[in-house]
C-alpha cells in the first residue's frame, strides 16, 4: 500500500531534525507534479520544523546557480534550504553541485531540492557524482483524479504561466471545466479559483479576476491555509489597483502583510511591501512609497532575493524619475540593471532599459532614450513578451510625439494597439487608443481624436478601470475646449474630477480642477 502524504510529509522532517540535532548534513529531492501539491507540502514541512526551532529560507537556483557558495555563506545551523527552479539555473547549477558536493558536508547544509522529473532526470545523467551523494529522493505526484482528462490536459489546466491568447483561453476553459466537477470548498478548487484570478488579471479582465480570487481567498481563509490565503490578498488587491479601487487594495495589501509576518514568510513580505508601494506612487503619495519600497529592499537583501532587490531598486528608481530627480533615478536603476543581467533576469533587465530610456526622454535626450528603448523592446520580443514589447512600442511612438514625428509615432502605436488586440490586454489596447487619440488631437484633426477617446472611455468603463476612465474623460474634456465647445467641456471634466476625488488621486483631480476653473472664468 502507498505511503499518503502526511506519512511522506513526516519522514522529509524526521530526517532534517534528525540532520539538525547530530549537526550533519542531509541532501533530499522532492519530486513534485505540480504547484499546488509542492505548496501544499511546503506549509506543512515548515510548520512542523518551526516547532523544533528551525528555519526555512527559500532559494531561487535562477538568482543562485552556485548554490553551494549560497549555503555556505550562511550560518546554516537551524536553516533548511528549499530549493527552486533548478531548470532556470541549468546548466551551471548543475555543474557547481557536482564539483562542490563536499562542501555540504561540510557546512552541514540541510536541503530539499523540488524538482520535477525533468529536472531529477537530468541531474542525475549530467551530475551523477552529486546524485549519488544524495540521502533520499521522496515523491510527491499526486493529481487531482478526472478520468476525462488526460495528464497532458491536466498540466495545462494545473498551469499559470504566460503564454498566447489561445493557451490561456485554453487553460481557463480546462480549469473552469474542473471546477464544475469539484467539491466547491476543496483544497483543489481553491487553487484552480486562484489560477483563475491570476490568468483573468494577466488578460486585464480585473472584475472576472476578482471574483475568482475571492472565491478562493474564502477556502483559503476557512481551510487555515495562511500562505495561499496572503497569496490570494495579494492578486485580489492588484486586481483592485488596476481598476482604481486604491483603498480597497491597500486594505487588501496589508491584510496579507499580516499575515506574511504571522507566518514568517519574508518572501512574501517584501513582496507586499513592494505592493502597497505601487499602490501608494499611483495614489500621487511618492514619499509613502519610497518608505515601503526601503522596507522590502531591506528584507529582499537580509534573505539574498537578488530579484526582488533588483525590483526595489528598480522601483525606487522610478519614484526619482516621478520626482524630478533623474541623476538619483539613474543610479538606482542602473544597479537594478547590473543586478538583472547578474543573475540572468532578461525581463527584469528589459524593464530597467526601459526605465533607463523614459528616463532621458525627461532629459530630453529622445535619441538615447529610443537606443535604450529598442534594447528593451528587442529582448522582449526575444523572450515572447507580448504585453511588455507593447509597451515598449508605446513608449517609443510617444517619444516621436515629442519629437514632432506623428507619422512614426502613429506606426509605434498602432503596432501596440495590435499587440494588445491580440492578446487580450484590454488596459493596454485603451491606453494606445488614448495615445492615439492624442496624435490626432496635436494633428487638429479633433473628430478623430474624439472617436479614439471615445473608444477608450468606453473600455475603461467596461473594464472599471477608474483612473483610466477619468483621464480619458479629462482629454475628452480638452478635445472640446479646442473645438469651441466649453458647456461640453465643463461636463467631461467635472465627471473626471468626480472619479479622481473618489479613487484619491488628487494629484490628477487637481489639474482637472485647474482647467475647470479656467472654462468657468471664460464662461
């Protein structure tokens, strides 16, 4: 008879404390199917090792591909190394770990390395002195059982991951088809519920997402699974963020905070704090978001996160630029950049180009920001980046609006606009509707102008995106006053000071006020 899971669960910790209280190393693999299973486990080894007074630290092989090194530069006595993503860290972690196996003897290292079959496979053909240095290999393989689907459907169904319109259309389909035949408060169910969420955020379908993500937030609450419960706040409040529901975001945000430092997971603290940050730059509050930002950068430095450091500083990077600071944004983006191409972060490199190019079109250096701009734009569409090349593209055709070059400008857009068409981004489809609409408008061309805000308003008002909306309400509101029109003018504006007043970005309801006030003295 097979062994069940809490069995296996309980030898994978038997061996680490046995391995703690002697001061010897111990080397295990942990062969898992699929995320839900591996997080699953996770939580309840963790639980039970902090009851001896042992810590987890989690380590990502993609950022530490000399995981050795990794191990031994801490004071590993009561740590257990849970390894991920051996694959992004191939082939040199592979090669490390066969070369300095002796070392975690040495340093008495406990880990468990999650692999998949793939993964273990070739470890053991390509690194076979380590493999036989191993304690043991435990096996968690467990799927949810649907005769009517195939396994090759169900790794689909189980997936996350970016992928074209028609793979998440698919994924969706196959998950949605699961949960009709599931318990509706099942382990499993919460999990599709909050694949579901996050796949309907990626296509921009915020209101869907939501839905799907509170469903899963309640099993998760119910079912005391602290970790997934933090996870599922997480996606609710970027959800929210993304429609300008900025209260209910941050009320989402720090609910999984809580709980992240509850549960000791560091990880997932910076990972708020970085969030609540967002939230608060958006919200017009720089300085807000600069004191949680050096919260997570501090943490994602304590616990070697060479992502999330390069993500901060990245961040922080961006808060400068917001501030009229460019020299100060420049140094913290260029050390995100070093960090991003340190540790192989080809999206995180592109973003810090990016930041770098937008950066000197503030200068007013256009020609360095569009160099800049077209390295960001070329490794996105190297590494498949759909949303990310769109809105490179953006930038770019914006830059050639400040540079006079509506007919290039228009080409950059319009190629975005298609972008996002194609993959379902519905934000990023009105967003270059709106820019659009703005060429027109420098080109006096107002009707046309018109129809493309007007196509944009009517998205983010389908969508809810709040801020989006206001905006594209305001430039409606200009299109107007330019065409002789301030009655119409007054009307669109004071709908967009309404929307900013209520989503408490006052920065923005300001300047609406400012042309409001001008339309009323003229009036």
């Amino acid at each position: 008879m097979a062994e069940s899971k809490d069995i296996r669960i309980k030898r994978l910790c038997n061996y680490l404390i046995r391995s703690y209280k002697h001061s010897k190393a111990s080397i295990l693999f942990a062969l898992y199917l699929n995320l839900f299973i591996r997080d699953d486990v996770e939580e309840s080894i963790i639980e039970m090792l902090k009851e001896e007074g042992i810590e987890v630290v989690l380590v990502d092989a993609g950022e530490h591909k000399d995981l050795p090194s990794f191990f031994s530069s801490m004071d590993s006595k009561n740590i257990v190394f849970f390894v991920h993503n051996l694959e992004k860290g191939f082939p040199e972690t592979i090669q490390f770990l066969n070369f300095k196996r002796e070392e975690l003897a040495e340093h008495h290292v406990k880990v468990i390395f999650w692999t998949t079959e793939e993964e273990l496979s070739r470890i053991s053909l390509e690194a076979p002195d380590f493999f036989a240095f191993r304690n043991r290999v435990v096996e968690f393989m467990e799927m949810p059982e649907m005769r009517s689907l195939g396994r090759d459907q169900l790794e689909l169904a189980l997936r996350t991951d970016y992928g074209s319109l028609d793979e998440i259309k698919a994924s969706i389909k196959l998950k949605e088809s699961l949960l009709s035949e599931l318990s509706t408060d099942s382990e499993i169910s919460e999990y599709l519920l909050s694949s579901l969420g996050i796949l309907y955020n990626q296509l921009g379908d915020y209101n869907t997402s939501i839905g799907y993500s509170e469903k899963a937030l309640e099993i998760a609450t119910k079912s005391g699974h602290k970790k997934r419960e933090a996870d599922n706040l997480g996606v609710v409040g970027i959800s929210y963020a993304n429609i300008g529901h900025i209260e209910n975001a941050i009320i989402c945000y720090e609910k999984a905070l809580e709980i992240s430092r509850e549960i000791e997971d560091r990880l997932g603290e910076a990972t708020h704090l970085g969030n609540i940050a967002t939230t608060y730059f958006n919200k017009g509050e720089p300085e807000n978001a600069l004191q949680y930002l050096e919260q997570a950068l501090y943490i994602d430095r304590e616990i070697g996160s060479k992502l999330g450091e390069s993500t901060d500083l990245g961040n922080i990077g961006v808060i400068y630029r917001n501030k009229g600071e460019p020299e100060k944004a420049l140094q913290y983006i260029e050390q995100a950049l070093e960090i991003s191409r340190e540790v192989g972060n080809k999206l995180g490199e592109a973003a810090d180009l990016g930041n770098i190019g937008l950066i000197y079109k503030d200068k007013g250096d256009t020609e360095t920001a569009i160099q800049y701009l077209e390295q960001s734009l070329e490794i996105h569409r190297k590494i498949g980046s759909k949303l990310e090349e769109a809105a490179d593209l953006s930038n770019i055709g914006q830059i050639y609006i400040d540079k006079g070059k509506t007919e290039e400008s228009l080409q950059y857009l319009e190629q975005a606009l298609h972008i996002n068409r194609e993959i379902g981004c519905k934000f990023g489809e009105a967003s270059d509707l709106t820019n659009i609409g703005a060429i027109y408008a420098a080109k006096d061309d107002t009707e046309a102008a018109l129809q493309y805000q007007l196509q944009a308003l009517d998205i983010h008002c389908k969508y809810e995106y709040k801020e989006g909306e206001a905006v594209t309400l305001a430039n409606i509101g200009m299109i107007y006053i330019n065409k002789g029109e301030p009655e119409k003018a007054l009307r669109y504006l004071e709908q967009a000071q309404q929307i900013f007043d209520s989503i408490g970005a006052y920065h923005l309801g300001d300047k609406t006020q400012k042309h409001i006030l001008e339309i009323m003295n003229e009036m």
